[in-house]
C-alpha cells in the first residue's frame, strides 16, 4: 500500500514538474523560457482585433492592446496572477472593459492557470481568453515578426 501511495504522488508530482520550460542564469537564477516574445503574440492578437498596441495611459502605463471594448493584458500562463492587476488598472484607466489574455505554449499542461483566472473573472467581471502558438503562424519554428527570438540567431 504504502508503494502505491508512493507511486501515485511521484506520477502526481511529475505531472506538473514539466508545465514550463526552465533556464538558469550565469547567477544560477531560475526563469521561464519562452520560444516567442510575449510582444509577438500581442501584436498578432490586436492586429485581428484592430486594437492599439502600447496604449500610454495618462499615469505612462501602457495597456497592450487597447481596442474598442476592451482594454487587454497579455502574459504567459507563469505570470497569470499578475496579467489579473494589470488588467484592473488599465479598465481604471481607460473606462474599458478589463481583459486577461493568457498565453499558453502548452496548453493542455498549462490550462490550470486559465482556469484560475477565469473563475476569478467570472467573479469579478472581466473577459479572460488564452491563445497559443498557433496565432502566429509558425514556419520552420519561425514566426512572422521579425523582432522575435525565434528569429534571432544566437552566438
């Protein structure tokens, strides 16, 4: 019994140990690394959705994507309890309805983190969404935009 415990904790455990993928600084700091800018996915979002990318607010805060209904935060699934602030202070800012638009690489690991806020939305009545990789139109491991790391090369 107590190796089934075992068993079921360490598959459990593992299951979110591999959610993000991790990188170390010369420090031995950890962070999320990520294949794209979080810039690139703004950019092709509020390009569909005729927006204005980089709206200066009048306290120099800059919303992502403001559009006619909404004015939209935009961060990777690691920093999804930050995008929820950011999102509050730009529907103050603006008068605009708040929107949190989570990035998710790996969708199907990182739907937790939608979840999470998009309970805390529907509470206290701001539009949520996610997008992934597919909005950018990857070719050869390459987006579209040329700013991107993906089309950086590395010495």
């Amino acid at each position: 019994m107590k190796l089934l415990i075992i068993f079921i904790f360490c598959n459990f455990s593992n299951a979110f140990a591999d959610t993000f993928d991790y990188g170390y600084t010369k420090d031995g700091f950890k962070y999320v690394k990520h294949k794209h800018n979080e810039s690139s996915y703004q950019h092709a979002y509020c390009l569909a959705h005729n927006g204005i990318e980089e709206y200066q607010n009048s306290d120099f805060t800059r919303v992502d994507c403001l559009t006619d209904e909404y004015a939209i935060e935009f961060d990777f699934a690691n920093k999804w309890a930050e995008s929820i602030g950011q999102a509050l202070h730009y529907q103050i800012m603006t008068g605009k309805k708040a929107k949190v638009v989570l990035i998710l690489e790996n969708p199907q690991k990182q739907m937790i983190y939608f979840n999470r806020v998009n309970k805390i939305g529907k509470k206290y009545q701001f539009d949520v969404e996610y997008i992934t990789p597919d909005i950018l139109n990857i070719k050869h491991n390459k987006c579209n935009y040329p700013d991107c790391k993906c089309n950086k090369h590395r010495i």
